[in-house]
C-alpha cells in the first residue's frame, strides 16, 4: 500500500506531501490547479523516463519520493535481497532524482540503485491508469493479454512465444545450412580440385626455406668438398700446417713465460688457439666428406620447389598463405559431408520444437476458450452498473492459418452497446467515454486477480456524467474493498465515493511564484468542494444541499 507520497520541486509543485490513507482516495481541484503534475510525478516511480523539463523554475533538480508498506507483498522482500537492499518493518522508499543538468540518480531503501529496479519495483506496486489508457483496448495485443491474465494463462502464453522463437531459430537455421549446402555442393567440383592440386604437394610449415638452403648447397657441393678440404689441409692435416706453427709458437712463449711470468696469458692464448684450429681443421674435413655430390638429388628439390612455387603463386603469395587455404578447403570440404548429418538433426529438433508447440498452443487456446465465456458473462454483467444496460461484450477467437509466437488464433474484443445491434469490434462501435467505462469494467474484474495492490485512475471518468458518473464511483469504491484505490477526477459523483478526499490548487508564494499545494478535505470543506464540482456556487445553499445529499447518500 502506498502510504505517503513526496514531490520536491516538480514542475510548479514545490514541496508537495501527500498521506495516503487504505481505501478510496480521490484527488480533486480546478483544471490547471496541478492534479496531472501528481500522476506525472508517481509515474516516474513506475519506470518512466525521466526528462530535465520537470525540474521547477530555479532549481537544480527535482525528487520524487514514495514510502510503501509492503507486508503483505512476498516478491518485493525477494527482489530486494536477490539486490542486497535491506528491508525495515516491512516499508519500502523508492525514490528517484532528475537534475537539471548532470545525471539523473535513483535509491531504494537509501541505497543507490538504477531506474529500471526503481520501476520494476514500483509496477508491483502501483497500476497506473491515465485517462486515455482505454485507447489501449483497440490493441490487440493488449486484449490478448488483459484475456491471458484474466484467465491464468500468462505463463503458458509466454510458454507458446518462447517454444515459437526457438522452433523459429532452428527453421531459419536449417534453411541456412540448406543454403549454404547448396552454395558447397554448387563447388565440389571445384572443392575437390583445389583440394587435390594442394594435397598432392602436401606442403609442411616453412618447408620451402628448408629446400632452399639444401639447393644452395647440392648448386656447390663439388666447390664446396673441394674448398673445405683444401681449408682442413691448410689448418691441420698438411705439411706445415697453421696448426702446427701454432703449436711450436705456444711452446716458445711458454719457454718465455718461464723467465718472465707475465707472458702466461700469451702462451694460454696461443695454446687455445692450436686446439681451436685442430678442431676446425678436423670439422672441414669432416664435412668435406660428407658433402653429397647427388644429382639426382638436385633435380628432386628443384621439382619440389617449382611444385610449391605454383602453390605460392595459386594461393599465396607465402606458403603459409597456402597452408590457410589448405586447411579452409578442407574444413569446407567436412561441412559439405556433414552436412547431412547436421541437417537431420536439426530436422529432428524442429520436428520437436513444432511438437511441443502445438501441444503448449492447443492447451493455451483451450484456456482461452475457457476464459473467453468467463470473461464475457462478468462483463456483460457490469456494463449495466456503468450505464450501459443493453451492452452485450463478446471475444471473439479466429483461429490463423498457422501457429504465431501469440499462439494458435487471434484475440478480439467485441461490444454491443445497444440492443438490437450484433457485437462489432470496440474501434467501430465504441465512443471514448464508452471505452472508458468498457476499460473499467475489465480493470475492476482483473484487479480481483491481480497482486498490486494499489490502483491509481487519473481522470478516466472523462466525457460521462449523471448516473453513469454515480455508478463509475460505486464501482471504484467496490474495487477499494480489495485494493487501495486513488482516483483523479472531476466528477462530483465520484469524489463523494471515497473514504479520503483530497484537493489541489496553486496558491503564490512570498515571492509571487506560483506553486501547487494538496490539501486534506473533511467536513465543511469537502462539502464546498463537491458543490463546486457540481457546478454551481460552492458557496450557495443550493449547492452545498446538494453535496450533503451525495455525501450521504
């Protein structure tokens, strides 16, 4: 239940508090006097965007405050530890701030929090419902869903939608592995060809640098057997031989370094460099007698790298480059022979989406079926009530050609509102304060079903009077019974209905700034108000009977 309300400097309100009481509520005042400013403002708690133009003139932001209690609501606790917002004797403060300038901010329980928990909280809280809502009932799919809810069927109807967008994703998934089937198969042929022009090379990782250097080598192997032996000759094995004078000069500086041991280092030196060119020597002709003079051998490379010089060129311009391709050709190549396979499976699993759819669609139309008859005969049975004695509402369920995401047929609302006329659909029949009442008459069957527990009409009695306006307010005050009920209006004939009355008016301030005030109405002072809404002197004797008679009656 919404207990109070708190509006800082919205609009032309400056410091609005407003006590809300269980009940009927109704909120009157002149047109112009701010009554929409309240809604506007309630609404922002309800998720709505927030906009700089609201901020009040001179004033950097503005505030939006509500404090519910929330005992007797399981989810709000739920939600707020799925958020970690602590919850205090069962009261709830959402609030939200909108700057002129800057960034707009939200808390909930005194912790920062963001508009959309804010909205999410407050729509489990409070159903807001403004004078032109009842245009929403030429919408289909809102009569769908006012049906789906009437009748429990919400969760299946959202049940049908889900089972719709998968089987919907597995068909558009199979027409595109069809497509692409058909776009592979339209290439074996040539699949096939680049595959066998590369695998009959099969070439490896950097393999064509590794030739290259084997090429150099077979171009000038007799050169190169030939240089490394003369070299081996020259350094170790040949008459003298470097290694050799190397040798005799490290026995000199040795014999030297006997006298002076300064000359240790040079001898040291010298008898590295003899075993350094002992071994060298003995590398070269080593490797002199390796080298392999193969012609044959010549010819097996160079054929090699004109192979994987045409691939280069083909699929290039690297071998790595032809590697990729190679790989790329062979993953298509995989697909187009699983493909197959990949298709009967998902043939299978949409043979099973489009099961289970048609089972979740024909349950959810039955449940409409069902619903529909109910929904009809509750109506029907206050429309008089709202003035409307020989109104006749019918839903009307065309099944469609194939099953849609909101099922299996379409739902439509139907109204008669006078005798001797078959019911038509509510946009060609229907005037808007007829839609109007229509609207509350569904509002006040599903306020039954549903677990908000405050309800707020902002001037939905607009274009009706007299009786029906009488009736319009017996049947907000019949919905208080269950729910908190917080009306706008300008109907005599609904105000004097509620448990709690309040007005609004501008009044000006010290500095001659205009700013809108509420103010509880009891007694003598209600008395006025209701004359005045009735349309005559508020102050005349006349009109004030008059208002006593509805207060009382």
């Amino acid at each position: 239940m919404l207990i109070e309300l708190r509006i800082r400097n919205y609009a032309v309100a400056e410091d609005l508090t407003l006590q809300l009481r269980p009940g009927f509520s109704a909120l009157t005042g002149e047109t112009g006097a701010g009554k929409s400013i309240i809604v506007g403002a309630l609404s922002l708690l309800l998720g709505e965007r927030a906009s700089s133009e609201v901020v009040r003139a001179g004033q950097d932001r503005s505030t939006v405050e509500a404090v519910f209690d929330v005992s007797r609501i399981p989810r709000i606790p739920a939600l707020l530890d799925e958020s970690g917002i602590p919850l205090e004797d069962d009261l709830l403060v959402l609030r939200r701030e909108v700057a002129r300038e800057g960034r707009n901010r939200a808390w909930v329980n005194g912790s920062a929090a963001s508009a959309g928990l804010v909205g999410t909280l407050g729509r489990l809280l409070v159903d807001l419902h403004g004078q032109h809502d009842h245009q929403s009932l030429l919408r289909p799919g809102q009569q769908r869903d006012i049906l789906d809810g009437f009748g429990g069927g919400l969760e299946l109807a959202g049940r049908v939608r889900d089972v719709h967008r998968r089987a919907r994703a597995t068909w558009d998934a199979l027409e595109s592995l069809d497509e692409r089937r058909r776009e592979l198969e339209s290439r074996r042929d040539f699949l096939d060809f680049q595959l066998g022009e590369i695998e009959g090379v099969s070439p490896t990782e950097d393999e064509d640098e590794g030739l290259q250097d084997e090429l150099r080598v077979l171009e000038h192997a007799e050169d190169l057997a030939r240089g490394s032996g003369q070299l081996s000759e020259e350094l170790y094995g040949g008459d003298e031989a470097v290694a050799d004078r190397v040798a005799s000069a490290a026995d000199a500086a040795r014999g030297l370094s006997s006298v002076d041991p300064s000359l240790e280092a040079v001898a040291e030196s010298l008898q590295e460099a003899y075993h350094l060119l002992v071994e060298s020597g003995r590398r070269l002709g080593d490797y002199a007698g390796r080298v392999d003079q193969d012609p044959g051998r010549l010819e097996e490379v160079r054929e090699r790298l004109d192979a994987l010089s045409r691939l280069r060129r083909k699929f290039g311009p690297e071998l790595s480059d032809v590697l990729r391709e190679w790989e790329a050709l062979r993953a298509s190549r995989s697909e187009l022979d699983d493909a197959a396979f990949d298709r009967d499976h998902l043939q299978k699993e949409l043979d099973d989406l489009e099961s289970e759819l048609v089972g979740a669609a024909s349950s959810l139309s039955r449940l409409r079926s069902e619903a529909a008859r109910a929904l009809e005969a509750e109506v029907e049975e206050i429309l008089p009530t709202l003035g409307l004695p020989g109104g006749r509402f019918e839903v009307a369920l065309d099944p469609r050609a194939e099953i849609e995401a909101a099922g299996a047929e379409s739902v439509e609302f139907r109204v008669s509102l006078n005798p001797g006329f078959p019911p038509a659909p509510l946009s060609r029949v229907a005037s808007g304060g007829e839609l109007a009442r229509v609207m509350l008459a569904l509002k006040t069957i599903l306020a039954r079903l549903d677990g908000v527990p405050t309800l707020v009409f902002d001037e939905i009695d607009a274009g009706i009077g007299g009786e029906v306006a009488t009736a319009v307010g017996q049947r907000l005050a019949g919905v208080a019974e269950s729910h908190q009920v917080f009306a706008v209006t300008h109907l005599a004939q609904v105000a004097c209905r509620a448990g709690s009355h309040l007005r609004v008016a501008k009044t000006s301030g010290r500095d001659g700034v205009t700013s809108t005030e509420v103010f509880p109405l009891s007694g003598e002072d209600r008395v006025q108000e209701i004359a005045r809404m009735l349309g005559g002197d508020g102050g005349s004797s006349a009109s004030r009977e008059h208002a006593r008679a509805l207060l009382g009656a």
